[in-house]
C-alpha cells in the first residue's frame, strides 16, 4: 500500500467529524458511491464506472465489487437516509448538500472535482438591456427565471445569497402574475435555455444561471446574449464536494482518497472519469473548509435546500 504523509493529508484527516467510527466495516466488501437525483438510470451510467474502477484499486481492502447507489430523489432528507443508513458510501454533491451533510455528522469532505476544465463556477442574474433594471434593488416586485429546485446555480446560490443580503425572496406559482411589493419573486423554468427564453421574450424581468451557462450558446444563444446584460453575480464556488459516510474505516478513506487522486494518471481511470466529464479529482482541504464555513452561513437547518 503506498502512503503519502504530507500537510495536506493532516489538514484532511482535520476535517474529519469527531467519533467517526473508523472500525465500523472492517469486513467490507461492496463499495458504493451516488448522490441524490430524479435521474437514476443517466446517473447511474456515469457514475458506475468511476466505482466500478475504485472497486477494482481497492482489493487490498477487502473491497469485491463497486455500485452506483442513487438517492430516488433530489432532496435532502432522502439523501441523508440512504447515508446515514450506510447504503452510499462515497457521495458526489453540491456544496450545498454537502455541508448539510457535514453539518449533520453523516459524512464529511475529502476532495473536489474538475469537470470540463473546471472546479468552480458562480451564478450570475441577466436582464435584457432595454428593461431599465440595473440592479438587484430594481428587482423587487419583478420576477427571477430559474432553472429547477434542484440546481445549486440557478437557484440555491442565488437565492441564499440574496436573502443573505437582505433580499426578501418568494416563490411564484400560477396564476399570481407578478411578486409581492418589496419583494423578488422567482419561477422555475425548467432548463437553461428556458431560463434564457423567458428573459428575451419578457415573460419575466431576470434570470439566473450559471457562469458555465451563459457561456454557453445551447443554454443562451447568441442572438438572445447580444440583448442581455449581467447585474448581479455571486462568489464562486466549487462544483462538486466528494464526501465518506462517517462511519467508514480510516485505513480505506486513506486508500479511497489515494486511488481517486491517482485516476487520471491512468488510461482506464481516465476512460472511468470522462462517463461524467470528469478531469481529475483534487486534494484541496483549506478550500473545502472554508467553502463550507461560507455555505453553513447561508443556510439554515430548516430552509428547503437540506430538505
């Protein structure tokens, strides 16, 4: 077994909740990995290959086989089940489940990701030119475009970030028209390029999606970005945060860690992260840590993102 000491690895084990059982699953033979979707049999195709390729690394642990285990839905509270029961071992998330989960003491961070040559993105609010809007402020009593509940990007982030600072936020359903007085409504669109189409036609006054989006012509065509202008956008942050449950071994968080780091290096592993677009996973605990310090002040145990 190869061993690496370095700060890195301290500051990683730092990060570890206290009371994780380490000898909780000694005799361990299937790994499983997933996240919560609506899209179990497309993510269970991307995701099977980066676990089947870690099972495979991991025979020295004890470890058989590996399996993709999705949660059946997008929410929270599902996803925390499936975990804290022991049914996904290595979790794939958005920062913001992730510091639930770190936050609950179900499973806590060891890495990010970069998918598509990128680790981080940020959200952004567009407005067509012509619509007087300049700012956040002109927005209240209009309404925000998202894409789905679900999306980190186009509503999660922005939303909490507003109401972060100060911005009296609402969800509007038909067959209200408009948002209350003082306040910024949102709707949700479906898609990106729904979000985008809505602002160009004027169904509503703003949209919200990502950095990675709006660079996008699929997402935002080029003839509608050339009426668009950005007002608004938030930090940035990572993609994806890779979480263990709580309860596994040290020593196979130690190798877990290890081979996933080391994927990229070989063909195989290679040909495994590409079925999600994935480049490489990285070693990054300080940003891990204070990605999810930022989150856990915008969030709150009872608001619908942990749900």
């Amino acid at each position: 077994m190869r061993t690496i000491i370095t700060i890195g690895t301290i500051l990683f084990f730092s990060l570890m909740p206290i009371g994780a059982n380490c000898g909780h699953n000694k005799e361990k033979k299937v790994l499983t990995m997933g996240r919560a979707t609506e899209h179990v049999v497309k993510q269970q195709s991307k995701i099977q290959p980066i676990i089947k390729y870690l099972a495979s690394r991991l025979k020295d642990m004890g470890i058989e086989r590996g399996e993709a285990v999705l949660a059946g839905d997008r929410k929270y509270a599902t996803l925390r089940k499936r975990v804290k029961e022991g049914k996904i071992d290595i979790i794939l998330e958005s920062p913001f489940k992730a510091a639930g989960l770190k936050r609950d003491g179900i499973a806590y961070p060891i890495l990010t990701l970069s998918r598509r040559g990128a680790g981080e993105y940020n959200s952004l609010i567009f407005v067509r030119k012509d619509s007087g809007i300049n700012t956040i402020e002109d927005l209240k009593g209009k309404i925000i475009a998202c894409e789905d509940p679900s999306s980190t990007s186009s509503c999660y982030l922005p939303r909490a970030v507003l109401r972060a600072e100060g911005f009296d936020m609402e969800e509007i359903t038909p067959p209200n028209p408009s948002a209350s007085n003082g306040k910024i409504g949102y709707v949700f669109a479906g898609t990106e390029l729904n979000v985008s189409s809505r602002v160009f036609y004027k169904k509503v006054a703003a949209g919200a999606l990502s950095n990675l989006d709006w660079s996008t012509p699929g997402d935002v065509p080029e003839a509608y970005k050339a009426k668009f202008k950005v007002i608004w956008e938030s930090p940035k942050i990572i993609e994806f945060v890779v979480l263990v449950g709580a309860g596994l071994d040290k020593r196979l968080v130690e190798r877990i860690k290890e081979e996933m780091l080391m994927m990229n290096k070989t063909a195989e592993g290679k040909k495994a992260l590409r079925a999600y677009e994935f480049d490489r996973f990285i070693d990054s605990p300080e940003k891990i840590d204070k990605l999810m310090t930022y989150i856990e002040r915008l969030i709150k145990p009872d608001e619908e993102e942990t749900d």
